[in-house]
C-alpha cells in the first residue's frame, strides 16, 4: 500500500503506530528522533510521514521547516504532540503539514488523518485501457453470390452468425469449511467459532483491518481488542493469502 516513516521519540508510541499501519496493509520505517528521521528520508522517498513534535534533539517543527528549506516535502506530513498549542499547530500548517493529531491519539482519527493524507500523496490510478471492437464484415449468402454471376446485382443480406447458448456460470470460489466440537461449554464453543470466523474474513479481505471492521460491524478499537482475546494471529492470516 503505502510506505510511511513513524518519527517520535516514544517507544510506546512507535510501536502501537508500526503496529496499526502494519495491520492495514502499510509499510512502516521507525526514527526516534530527528537524526534517524533525517538518515531515512534522505535513503527513501516515503509516501507519509508521522512527525513527533517534542523530540529531544530537534523538534518536529523545526525539522519541518528544514525539509521544506531543502525542497525534500515530497509527501504528506501529520505532526503529532500531547502539549503543543495552538500556535503551535498553525505555524506546522503554514509550513507545509497536512494535519495534526492531539496525543493520546484515537485509532479512528488516525487511520481517518492517514487515508486522507495519503489520496493526496499517492497517484490516482491509470484509467483502464479503452476497447475497441473490429466491425466483422458480413457473410455473403450463397444465392448472392449467384445472382452477381449471372450479371445482376442482388440486394446485399447479410447472414448473421448464430448465437452461441451462454455457458453455465459455475460459482468455483473457494469455500472455508469448519467443524466445531460442540461437546464443549458454551463458552468455549462461541470462542471457537469468533476466532475461526475473525480468520476466515482477514484472509478474505487481504488482511486490511478496515474492511473487516466494515464486514463485520465492528468498530476498529472494538475489533483490535476482539482480536488479541481470541488469540488470532494476524500475521498467520496475512501468510495464508500468499
């Protein structure tokens, strides 16, 4: 999908992000501060960057105002900080960020910051190639072709070729099959059925985090926590889909 640098001097922090953006299907590099955040960019071009405004050695802001200075604000930046102000906020937007997320940042604002970010950095598409249909030439009938013979022009009656009878559609998707011990509690029972039903549509939706909250009907926090009781293995659901 995507390829994002995670910027923020937390440990905590980068890893729940790298973990998120990981479940949805992202590529994450992380910096814990703005030398490594300096060293990755100037390696990889990225599609987002995640930007921590009170680092330890430079702040996001002014490494911000760097990047811009040296033409290297290709991509999107969200900037990120539990105790900036206002002013703050406003001079990383007049310098170039996209947005800006108020620590403790929601997993629905973030994931919301990140799609938004990225249908601007990422390019559209390619339209799908144009078809073009070659006009077939008409089938001559035979009693034409007599009547130019004999010296006489018939009116041209075009035969049209039969109509092949369409196929049977035969529905060949693959269907997963489960048998449960229903000699069980019923507790233990429902677990069972939760966790093969979760793993059942991470393979069908290719692992995306949102279109199995979409799916199911689950909010996203709810369905993260959901996950991690059942003991799903989100990596495991990712290496069936290879």
């Amino acid at each position: 999908m995507a390829n994002i640098l995670v910027v923020d001097d937390e440990l905590g922090i980068r890893d729940l992000l790298s973990e998120i953006l990981n479940d949805e299907g992202h590529s994450v590099e992380l910096a814990e501060n703005a030398a490594q955040a300096r060293e990755a960019r100037a390696a990889s071009n990225f599609d987002l960057v995640l930007l921590d405004i009170w680092m330890p050695d430079t702040d996001g802001v002014s490494l911000l105002k760097e990047w811009a200075a040296a033409g290297s604000l290709s991509m999107p930046v969200i900037m990120m900080s539990g105790h900036a102000t206002i002013d703050t906020a406003v001079e990383a937007t007049r310098i170039g960020a996209h947005a800006f997320l108020e620590k403790p940042i929601t997993l629905q604002k973030l994931l919301k910051s990140v799609e938004n970010a990225l249908q601007r950095s990422l390019p559209p598409p390619p339209p799908p190639p144009a078809r073009f249909v070659a006009a077939a030439s008409p089938t001559i009938a035979p009693a034409q072709r007599q009547a130019s013979a004999d010296g006489y022009a018939a009116p041209a009656i075009p035969i049209q070729p039969p109509v092949a009878a369409a196929a049977p559609v035969v529905d060949n998707t693959p269907r997963q099959h489960q048998s449960f011990d229903l000699d069980r509690p019923l507790r233990e029972a429902r677990d069972g059925f939760e966790k093969a039903y979760f793993e059942f549509h991470l393979v069908q939706e290719g692992g995306s985090m949102t279109r199995v909250a979409e799916k199911t009907g689950l909010e996203r926090t709810h369905l993260y926590r959901k996950l991690r009781q059942l003991g799903v293995d989100l990596g495991r659901a990712k290496r069936n889909l290879a």
